[in-house]
C-alpha cells in the first residue's frame, strides 16, 4: 500500500496529503505532518479528497452534441467538432467572437497552455477565470506594496502573531488549515478579533467580534485608522506619502459616530485600537468576506494603508494575507489567465517581454486587452471553457445559465458533468487531480507538485493534452509531451516562478515564489513596493448606499454570506460522500435556501426555524427555509452566497473600473408562508 | 513474564524470516519524515525510532472504503463476497494501536461477527514496541495502553542495548520463537529489570496532555457534565472528522453501491459521528441535530463508563493523535479537561 | 464464515398502494431453505436490498402466522424507496435479517393491550396488533387508536375498517387536518386517550410514530397512570447495518438495531439524548 504524496485538490491552503491505492484504486487519504500547511491534519474535503477521483459519475468519454443529445465521440471527432466550431466563429465573426475560460482548479500546466491556445491559437484577447470574480478588484498582485498579497505573508506567521485580525474572514468554513492555526495561536494566548457580521465560531470565542455591517467595511475601519491616528498617537512617520490625505479622508470618523452605520460598538473598535497598538506581531486575514464586498478594493487599501503606517511608524509588525479559495486560484492569476496579462503578470505594452512570448510560442500573441468573465456573457457567440462554470461563481447565476445556452457553440472540460457542461456542445473529459503530474499554487504562493496515483477512468486526459490537440486540429499543433516541458518553459518565461525546479516537491511544500533567484530575474517580481498610504474614498466611506437601507416597507437587511457554507453545491464536493455526511445538511434541509435569522428578527417577523418564510425585496420575491440562529445579527438576514446567486433577491453592484458584479445587500421583508 | 532476548544483529534475519510467510508492516518513513506502518520490502526500511506513526493499525483491519458485496443485475441477481485473506505480521508497532485493535474486537466480533474485519484479524500476528520516549502529545498513561503493556499483544519488545527483549503473549508469539528458536538468546535477569526499570521511567516522561481521563470518565458517565462545555467545544470543531479517521478505535462506517453497468459492488466508507447528517433519518429528523449533541454523543461512546463495559475496557487508548489531528482545539485530552473543570480554555 | 452483510434474495409478490406515498410489498425469500428458517416476531425489521440503489431497514408490517411471505410497508422518501416504489410483481430484492428484539408478547398476556399508531407508525404495529388479535381470549381487552395527518394519510384502510367493525377490539382514528368526508375525530392522535377506558394498573401500551408523537403521547400515558415498564414503543434511527457495527443509530450506551428497536419508555428515559 504505498503513499502517494500530493495536495489537497479543494481550498487555496494546499495541504499536503497521501493517497493510498490498491489494485489501481484510490482507498483512502492521509494527512502530512512534515507538510508545513497540513502539518498532520485535514478537513472534511481533503479527508474524503480519492472519492472526487474514484467516482461513478466521471465525465469518461468525449461527448458531441447529436440532434440535442450529448453522445459519445472518439478524441478525434471531438477535437474535428470543437475545431470547426470555433473555426466558424472566427471566419464569420473573428477572434474577438470567442471567450476563453481557464481554471483554479486545473494546474499552472493546464491554464498556461489555456493562456497559448486563447491568445495564440486562437488569438482571443477574452481569457480570464470566472472564479476571478472572487479576487478585489485592482493592480496585480506583483504590484507591490503590503496588502496585495506578493509579499513575504504566509500561514506560518500566524504561529508568532500576538493579534489575528480576521476581517471578513470564517476560515472554519472557507480555509479550516488556517483556522487550525488561529485555534493554535489562541491557545497560546495570540488574541483574536473577528469583524464580519456573522457570529461565527472563532468570531464568538475572540477577544473581541466586530459585527460589521455588511457594505460598510471601509467605514469601521476607517474610524480604526481615525482612532489609530488622531486619538491613540499612532507614531506615524509624517513624511509617509499619501499620510495628510489619509488624515483627512478619515478626520471626524469618530468611533461614536460610525457606530449607527457600522454596527461596531465604539468600545469595542477602541478595545480593538488598544490591542493593536499593543501587539507585536499582527496578522490580519482576509477572504471572500471582504473580497466580495461593494467596496472590496476600498477596504483593501485602508488595511494595506493600515499596514504601511504600522511599517513606517513603529506600529507592530503587519502581515496582511489574502485567503484565496481555490487550490490554485492563485497559479490560474500566475499563468496569465486574465484579460489584461500574460503568463507572470508580463503586461500587453511590454514589447520587450511580449516578444519573448512571441519567439517561443512561435506565433503572434493577441495583445489587446480582452473582455473579463463576466464580460463575456452576451457579447461573446462561443466559449471555449475548461473546469470553470460561470452559473455557480457569477451573481447572477440565471443569467449567466441563459447567457451560455444563447452562445453559438460552446465547449467544457471537466472532471463532472457540471452544470455548465450539461449545456455544451462539445464535453471533454478531463483527468483529475490524481491521474496526473503538474503544479498547484497556494495562497501563499506554495508551488507544488501533484502526482500520479491512478489512472484516468475512460479515455479521460490531462487539460493540457486536451488544449494541444484541439489546437492541432485547429492547424496549430502545440509541441507539449509533459508536465514538466510546459513547468519548465513557464520557469523560463514568466520569471515569477524562475528558480524554481520541476518537480517541487509537495512533501516539503513545494517551492513558494518568487525565489530569490526570481526575484533577480524580473523587476516586476512581488514584494519590492514601497509601503503607501492612500486616502479612503469618500464614495466607499458611505457603503453601498440607499438601496441597501432599510425602510418600513423592507425591514431587514438580506446579505449574501460568502463565508456560509461556501463549498455547497460545488461540483467536486457534491459527488462526494461528504455530501452524504458533513456538506449534505444544508442542501437537504434548505433545498430552497437557508435564511439565518436572528431569534429576535425570527419573533419579530412571525416566522420559524425549520419552516419556509416569504422573502420579498425590492427585486422580486422567494421562498427560504428559515433557520434561526444566534450567529444572525438582530436586523440583518443571512444566506450562503451560492444560494442567494440563484434567489433574484438581490441587488447586483458592479465595480466601477471592472465591472465586477458582486451581490449587495439588499432590504427585505420576510413574512410566513400562507 | 517470559521473555526471551534477539540479539541486535538478528533482529534484520528474524524480520526477513516473517517475510517470506506474511506480509510485514511495520513503521517506515515516507515523505520527508513522515511515518506511516506500511509493508516492508527489506528490513532496512524499518524506522525503529518514531514516536507515533501518521495512522494507527485501523487502516489494514478497516480500509478507508472496501467492497463488502459485490452483485450481478444481470437477468437473475447474484451476490457474492470476498475476503482479505493475507496473512500480516505487524512488528514493531505502538503499544497503543495494538490495544486499539482490542477495542475493534469487541465491536466487530461479540455476538455478530464482522468477516470482513475478522478474516483480516485472525490472520494477524502483533509485535509490540514499547515506547521509551514518548512525544508530546501522547497520553496513553491514561489510556492504560502504553507506554508498556502488560498483556494483549503477541510479542511485545523492548529495545535494550543489547538488541530487543522479547515478551510473549499468545501461543501465536511463542510459536514466532519456536520456529525460529535459532535466533533466539535468554533473556538474562537484569535485562528483564532494565525492561521495567524504562517503563517506569518512561512513565515520568509524559507532558502536557496527559489527560486524566478517569475525572472525566465519572462525570460523562455519571451524566453531571456542565451543558457549556460541549457547546464550547462545538465551537471547537470544525467537523473534519480528522478525530474519528485517525483514532485507532473509531469504526463507524456508511455504506454505498456503485454500478458498472449491470455489475455492481456495495462499499462500506468510514464515517464520522461528528458529521451533521450522520444521524439525520430519511424523514429529515435529526436527533442530534448541532455539533454539541453530536460531540457529546462522541465522547460517550469514547470514554464513558458504560462503554467501557460494554467493550471491555475505555475506547480510548491515549494515542494522541486527536491531538495532533484535529482541526479545530476539541481533541479528547482537551475535552476531557473541559469536562473536568467544567469549561474550555 | 457467516456473512451477516450477505443478503437473501427474495422476490416481489404483491404490491399494493395504500396512499399517495406508501406502497405494501409483500415479499418472499427465493430459497425454500431459507424460508423455513426465516423466523420472525412482531417488531423486528430487516435490511432491504434495492440493488444499485442501497440498503434501507423496514419493520415487517405482517403477522408470521401462516405465511411463508411477508409485508413491508415503505414511505417514499428517498433513494432507495423511490427506486422500490418503480419495482413490481416479480422484482427481486435482497433481505438481512430478521433484525432487533421483539414486542413483548406472552409477557403481557391477561393485560388490557393499548395500540397507539401515529402516521406509518402503525407499521409496526400491525404484525403486534393481528397476533394479539388471534389470541384475543388471552388479554383483557384490546384497543387500537391511530391517527394521521390527513385522511388520505391513513395506511391499511380495508383492515381500519376491518377492525373497527370487529368484536372484541376497539379501533378509534383521528386525523389532524380534516377532509371532505370525514366525520370522524380531529386532533392529535393524544386527543382520542380520554375515550379509552381501561385499568391502568393492568394495561400495557404499544406506541409508535413521529418523534414528536411518541413524546407527548408517552407524556399523557404516564398522565394516565401508566408505569414506565407499561409504555413500549419502538424507534427509528438512520441505520446502515442493523448488526451493531456502523454506530449510525447509537443512542447513548445502546443501538437501536441491536438492543432495540423495541424499548420501554423506562428504557427510552436512560438514553439520555431522549430527554433533550
Ligand atoms: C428499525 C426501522 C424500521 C423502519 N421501518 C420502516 C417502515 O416500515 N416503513 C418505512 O417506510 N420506513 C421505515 N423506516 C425508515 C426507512 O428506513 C427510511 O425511510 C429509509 O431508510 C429511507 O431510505 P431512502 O434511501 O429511500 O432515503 P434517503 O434519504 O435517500 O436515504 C436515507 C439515508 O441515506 C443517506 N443517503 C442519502 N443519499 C445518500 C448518498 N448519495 N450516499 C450515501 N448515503 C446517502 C442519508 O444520510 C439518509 O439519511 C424504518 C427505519 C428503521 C430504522
Ligand atoms: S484546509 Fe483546504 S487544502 Fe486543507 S484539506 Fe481542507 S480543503 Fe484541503
Ligand atoms: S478532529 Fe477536531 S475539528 Fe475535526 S471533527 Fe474531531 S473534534 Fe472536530
């Protein structure tokens, strides 16, 4: 029974992991106490991590729609069918036509040879992840400066922090290898604050839990930083950039007077202030809690502000990590899957670089920028989508289901028939996690390798392999026979990941970036910023403003929780047995949609636990099963995100450089059921 | 007590010997420094020095997911079973994960016997190592199954300067000495003293998880636990299961078919009493329905009196690996306390 | 070696719907041998084997006595229920068992027997109720009350009737919603015990139904003057063996497959997640 020693396939910790096999068959999963993130443990995912592999429900053969009917193709038909496909829509419409979606859950192999198809083969400037959608909005995260994640930060400093800032973040559910580590800090006596408006388990046993009205992030903490610097004498060094600005912008933010808006008590912002100022080492973390916020971007700068003045003022040490939630969401950014970058973060304008590209690939790149995910939908006639599905990660779920069943052709690889797949044209089977060798990146930018346990079921292969031969037939062979070729030319070319050497292995935890090898060889390479500070926009300060007040004829304020049950549905957990145990409560008992309520709200509106409740907004109306619970705040109703995308409840804001959709608070009136 | 002495440098011929009739496992390095009990090729991967292995024995008694049924929709239905019929020496295993297979026997032979488990068990030889130094997290003083035993294993050693100090406890160890009487040395009076002289010390070396589980024993069993406490543990845990999976005496398992066209095999899975759907009827009726019932019902069944008569002695054996394991801060040393003192640090 | 997991194949005889989602099977074993050994008393259930889909337990709904077949009566709810429901005359099927402890029947002979069946609760209490029946000489007196949520909810309706009509046994229902057409009794099945008038101190009563049902019926017989030894009910709990190994319907020190699933309300109390 030997060990195989690979990486969790679920959330963006990478935890390290042994699968187990017998007779070709995966039978089980141990955790790695050497790996640095696992160190010995697993969640629930990752324990039942051989069932998403060794399922009956595989994608096994390649399918070609027939008179309506998926049937089962040879490769070759199938590549012929996807070739002419898309060949058509490139004659009669062009490369702007067609939309390309890569993955964070395939490899950094997969998704940049996705990167050579789209912007080479096909030359589509429109490749971009629809689980993008998640990341806040702005520069690059090689841009610099504390907050955006390019940094030094990574879990283990969650081992010395004396305070853990947990904004917006309920790693229990989203990250539970962090949230081990925040239990750990905690024990040794590290104090923990969590703002999110959930009472969530860590929320309830910090020292203190700020239950931030969902909209209005940038406003608590902005009054943190009024308190930091006005009241409490923050050191801060006067000739930092950007510091008068930053003076201003949050003048008059006193505790007292944001509390109305915030729901933070005064007391306990300045309990938190004195903390702050009397720690050491602090690391704050954030995830989809804050990043699918209205005023995501916003909020990012005030901590990253908050970062740099610490940095220059003798505040304590600040690490601020960004939890991304996918396995490699964080290697699909590396390798270019973006409208506006190339593999590395190599911008568009950078003839230099571009030309590199260019030398190797053979072939000229598209150089325009291109259309984001959620762009795509409506402007583009055929898409080309490989382990993605934009009707479970955008907001507006039903219209991103009516934009897919609108397009002209439209072509999924993935390991299940997602939802997504069900209406392709062409499905692709691909092999999972376990049938194949390439690299993940972790949020904490963790290269590592994954292996080979067992074979692929059917004819089902590598996403890359699938990429190359679709592009053969399309004329433009791709020279790809390994995982390491492509790792190798990704070393060479994007220099965020030179040094690095194939395999790296995950026993160890990989190979984090950049090197100091990559750090030499691109000056775009993380890390190098200055610290900065900027002034909080007077917009963000406000919050998502009068449509999500509340008012006599919609009481209470409906907010969509990324943080609650974030991996119900999802297409790998779903097929496993962790949908019969741990992850099936939710779906089963809140088919419709579980509305948590505090008992107070529960009273107040007449409505029970267990029982559906009438929920009406000003967008439309819907049936959810109320659950009531303590972790609700009085006044504000909670539903997991994944369920609110599919109620037509809420209001959608959309980012006004990006045009990222996030679902906003929105006011509701909940009433029984008649 | 008898005992019997193979020397150090017969201890690789007397492993090779057990090769050529069973499967050996025993604690090898994988990974980086991972250790896993697993099957030995050559004697040379053994790693007599570990502390606790990543899992316990369970695994080669109870795989993660194994067919228990396969059947044949095919016109008539047929049905059929199969069993492991391999033959394994365990050597040098903990003394706690072989006082866990004690607690799997009581629960999967008693009046029903499991054949799944008992093919496996029966064809099944132990060879304890006693541990001399034990890791932090260990806490088996209190599980009574270590860090020496007295009974319960086939062989039991005891690593001397010399080489290994044997014990024998079953007719199935004495017959492992017989055969290979060649290699075999008496045991001289003061190394058998040297052996209880290291128990004892070894008892002094245990840390802060020692557990005290007899305090929290008597109140679970006497139902006088202060209700707080499992709802500050449920807040604690993270429903990973990771304490079920990696507890040496934990066995509760679903059970699923799979088809391949008109082939099909039903599999039993582990399961893990601390998932939310664990108990939930068909009719949407769960018993315990919040994390607290269900880590109450958990512990009952770990460490209360009445499950220690039932099974013959307290499911838990103290291999710490609950601590170790568990996501959230809700292990059994850490409950225990709790239900001692009546709350959670 | 025995193979308590190895099921017997048995073959659909007959199928009869007795409401919008419940639907009687009666089953027989396919080999002769196994038949004759298939010994079975009121209160026991077995594991049925619906292949490709699963396994689920179901109380045996019919009374042993001159029968080589028997009945289960299944809800549709789920996997293997709904793949159940789509099978007809002639389907096969495995069966585990008999599983679990039995009713108590010799030892409450000469006692007034008390049935209280709420919804499919009855079930189980059919084999129990047909067997007190035969021997009817031998207990004081015998009542039924059973009640559902809708009239249409009511299961065995031919033998409802059958038994309210019937000498010697008193048979009341009650619905909780009425219907059309119903002139009888409306409330919660608890609403028909102050009809019943028997002597407590010699009485005994079968109780089964929703969770919710057994509690405060349990309640009003202990109101009544009933002993805890004199409440019998039987429990439902997920199962996946019925042999005591997968630990799914672990209730405090006991498993309802195994030690029960027929328990005395004395019993029921010392399962401490019972009191919650
Ligand atoms: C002693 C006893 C006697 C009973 N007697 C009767 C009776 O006489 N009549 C009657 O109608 N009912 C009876 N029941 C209830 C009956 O057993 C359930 O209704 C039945 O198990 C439902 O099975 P299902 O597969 O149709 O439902 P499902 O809900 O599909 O499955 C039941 C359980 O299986 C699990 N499950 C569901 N999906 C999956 C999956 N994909 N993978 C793994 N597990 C899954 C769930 O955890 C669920 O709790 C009895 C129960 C017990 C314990
Ligand atoms: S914490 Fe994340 S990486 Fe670790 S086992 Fe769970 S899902 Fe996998
Ligand atoms: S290991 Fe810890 S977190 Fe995981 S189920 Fe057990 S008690 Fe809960």
């Amino acid at each position: 029974m030997p060990e195989i020693a690979t990486v969790c396939p679920y959330c963006g910790c990478g935890c390290g992991l042994y699968l187990h096999v017998r007779d070709g068959r995966l039978i089980g999963v141990s955790p790695s106490r050497s790996h640095p993130v696992s160190q010995g443990r697993l969640c629930v995912k990752g324990w039942h991590a051989h069932e998403v592999v060794d399922n009956p429900n595989r994608l096994t053969h390649p399918l070609v729609r027939r008179e309506g009917n998926l049937v089962v193709a040879s490769w070759e038909e199938a590549a012929e069918v996807v070739a002419n496909g898309l060949s058509k829509v490139l004659e009669s419409e062009g490369p702007q036509a067609i939309g390309v979606l890569g993955s964070a859950r395939c490899t950094n192999e997969d998704n940049y040879v996705l990167v050579r198809f789209a912007r080479g083969t096909l030359r589509t400037p429109n490749i971009d992840c629809s689980a993008r959608v998640q990341c806040v909005p702005g520069p690059a995260p090689t841009s610099g400066g504390p907050s955006l994640g390019a940094g030094a930060e990574e879990i283990a400093d969650l081992d010395s922090a004396d305070l853990i800032l947990l904004v917006g973040s309920d790693p229990t559910e989203e990250h539970p290898a962090v949230a081990a580590r925040v239990y750990r800090a905690r024990q040794r006596g590290a104090r923990v604050v969590a703002a999110a408006a959930r009472a969530h388990p860590l929320a309830r046993l910090a020292d203190v839990h700020l239950p931030v009205r969902p909209g209005s992030e940038v406003r608590w903490l902005g009054s943190l930083l009024h308190l930091l610097l006005a009241e409490q004498g923050f050191a801060a060094d006067a000739d930092m950039p950007g510091l008068s600005e930053l003076r201003a912008s949050v003048a008059g933010l006193r505790p007292e007077d944001t509390e109305a808006a915030t729901n933070v008590p005064a007391e306990a912002l300045r309990e938190v202030a004195r903390l702050y100022l009397s720690s050491k080492q602090v690391v704050i973390l954030y995830s989809t809690g804050l990043a699918l916020s209205t005023v995501a971007g916003p909020a990012l700068q005030a901590l990253g502000s908050l970062a740099a003045l610490s940095s220059r003022g003798g505040g304590p040490e600040v690490s601020v990590l960004g939890l991304l939630s996918r396995n490699n969401l964080q290697g699909c950014r590396d390798m270019g899957v973006a409208p506006d970058s190339l593999p590395g973060y190599v911008p568009l304008n950078d003839d230099a670089a571009v030309a590199r590209f260019e030398q190797a690939w053979k072939c000229e790149v598209a150089r325009e920028k291109g259309l984001r995910a959620w762009e795509m939908l409506g402007r583009v006639r055929a898409m080309y989508v490989v382990g993605d599905d934009v009707t479970r990660s955008l907001p507006d779920a039903d219209a991103a289901r009516r934009a897919l069943e609108a397009l002209d052709f439209l072509v999924v690889q993935d390991i299940f028939m997602s939802p997504a797949a069900s209406m392709a044209d062409v499905v692709l089977p691909a092999a999972a996690f376990a049938e194949r060798e390439g690299t993940w990146t972790n949020l904490e930018r963790r290269v590592q390798g994954i292996r080979k346990a067992v074979a692929p079921p059917g004819e089902a292969r590598e996403d890359w392999r699938i990429v190359a031969d679709v592009s053969r037939a399309m004329g433009k062979p791709l020279p790809y026979e390994s995982a390491k070729q492509i790792f190798e030319e990704i070393a060479d070319l994007a220099s965020i990941y030179a040094g690095i050497a194939y395999p790296p292995a995950a026993v160890n935890g990989g190979i984090r970036w950049p090197t100091p090898e990559g750090r030499k060889a691109g000056e775009t390479v993380a890390g190098s910023g200055e610290a900065e500070v900027t002034a909080l926009s007077a917009e963000a300060l406000k919050g998502p403003g009068a449509r999500a007040e509340t008012n006599e004829e919609y009481p209470l304020l409906l907010a969509a929780d990324p943080t609650l049950r974030p991996w119900d549905g999802e297409v790998t957990v779903c097929h496993t047995l962790t949908s019969a145990g741990e992850f099936a409560v939710v779906a089963r008992d809140y088919p419709d949609g579980m509305l948590c309520l505090n008992p107070e709200d529960a009273k107040r509106f007449g409505v029970r636990g267990g029982r559906p409740a009438r929920v009406v907004s000003p967008k439309g109306e819907s049936q959810m099963q109320v659950r009531v619970t303590e972790e609700a705040p009085e006044g504000i109703a909670l539903v997991p995100y994944n369920q609110a995308m599919h109620s037509g409840l809420m209001e959608i804001s959309t980012d006004p450089e990006t045009g990222r959709p996030v679902l906003a608070p929105t006011p509701i009136l909940v009433g029984p059921v008649q | 007590m008898t005992a019997r002495m193979l020397p150090g440098n017969k201890i690789d011929e007397f492993a090779v010997r057990l090769m050529r009739s069973a499967e050996v496992v025993a604690p090898r390095r994988v990974g980086e420094e991972d250790v896993f009990y697993g099957a030995i090729a050559s004697p040379d991967e053994i790693a007599w020095d570990y502390g606790t292995a990543v899992e316990p024995l369970k695994r080669f008694l109870l795989p993660q997911r194994e067919p228990i049924l396969r059947f044949s929709t095919n016109g008539r239905i047929r049905v059929g079973a199969e069993y492991d019929e391999q033959q394994r020496v365990f050597l040098g295993v903990r003394c706690c994960d072989v006082t866990g297979v004690a607690v799997l026997d009581a629960m999967y032979g008693g009046d029903t016997v499991d054949p799944y488990y008992m093919s496996r068990r029966e064809r099944s030889t132990f060879i304890a190592l006693t541990c001399q130094q034990p890791e932090p997290h260990c806490f088996c003083v209190c599980g009574d199954a270590g860090p020496f035993l007295e009974g319960g294993y086939d062989q039991q050693w005891t690593a001397l300067p010399e080489g290994m100090l044997v014990e024998i406890g079953s007719a199935a160890g004495e017959a492992l000495v017989r055969d290979n009487e060649d290699l075999f040395a008496e045991a001289e009076v003061d190394q058998v003293a040297a052996r209880y002289r290291l128990a004892r010390e070894a008892e002094q070396k245990f840390g802060e998880f020692k557990s005290y589980i007899a305090g929290a024993m008597r109140k679970l069993s006497m139902n006088e636990v202060a209700p707080a406490v499992w709802e500050q543990a449920a807040d604690r845990c993270m429903e990973c299961g990771g304490c079920t999976y990696l507890c040496p005496t934990c066995s509760c398992f679903t059970v699923t078919d799979r088809m391949a066209g008109q082939d099909g095999v039903r599999e039993r899975h582990w399961d893990a009493c601390l998932y939310s759907c664990y108990a939930r009827e068909a009719s949407g009726h769960n018993p315990r329905p919040e994390r607290e019932d269900r880590l109450r019902a958990r512990f009952f069944h770990k460490i209360s009196h009445q499950w220690a008569v039932r099974n013959g002695r307290q499911a838990c054996v103290g291999c710490g690996r609950c601590v170790l394991g568990c996501m959230g801060w809700a292990h059994t040393p850490a409950v225990s306390e709790g239900i001692r003192r009546g709350v959670m640090t | 070696m025995n193979n308590p997991y190895l099921p017997k194949l048995a073959t659909i005889q007959k199928v009869k719907v007795e409401t919008y989602d419940t639907t009687t099977f009666t089953l027989r074993l396919d080999d002769s041998g196994e038949r004759k050994a298939f010994e079975y008393r009121p209160g026991q259930f077995v594991e049925l084997s619906v292949f490709g889909a699963g396994e689920a337990p179901f109380c045996i709904s019919s009374s042993a006595h001159g029968r080589d077949d028997f009945d289960l009566s299944v809800r549709k709810v789920g996997r293997v229920t709904g793949v159940l429901h789509e099978m007809g005359e002639g389907g096969q099927v495995g069966i585990r068992g008999p599983l679990g402890n039995c009713f108590p029947f010799e030892e409450v002979k000469g006692k007034h027997i008390l049935f209280v069946g709420g919804g499919i609760g009855l079930f189980p209490l059919r084999p129990q109720i047909q067997d007190v029946y035969r021997e009817r000489a031998q207990f004081a007196s015998v009542t039924v009350l059973y009640g559902a949520r809708t009239p249409e909810d009511l299961v065995y309706q031919d033998e409802l009737e059958q038994w309210q009509q019937q000498e010697g046994m008193t048979c009341l229902l009650t619905v909780d919603t009425a219907a059309d057409g119903w002139s009888g009794n409306v409330g919660v099945v608890g609403s028909l015990l102050p009809k019943v008038s028997i002597d407590v101190s010699n009485a005994v009563a079968f109780v089964c139904g929703p969770p919710i049902m057994i509690r405060f019926v349990v309640q009003d017989l202990s109101g009544m003057g009933f002993g805890d030894d004199a409440i019998i009910t039987t429990l439902e709990r997920h199962m996946r063996c019925g042999i005591g190994k997968c630990n799914h319907c672990m209730i405090g020190d006991k498993w309802v497959c195994k030690d029960g699933p027929v328990f005395s309300y004395r019993e029921m109390r010392a399962m401490a997640e019972f009191e919650e």
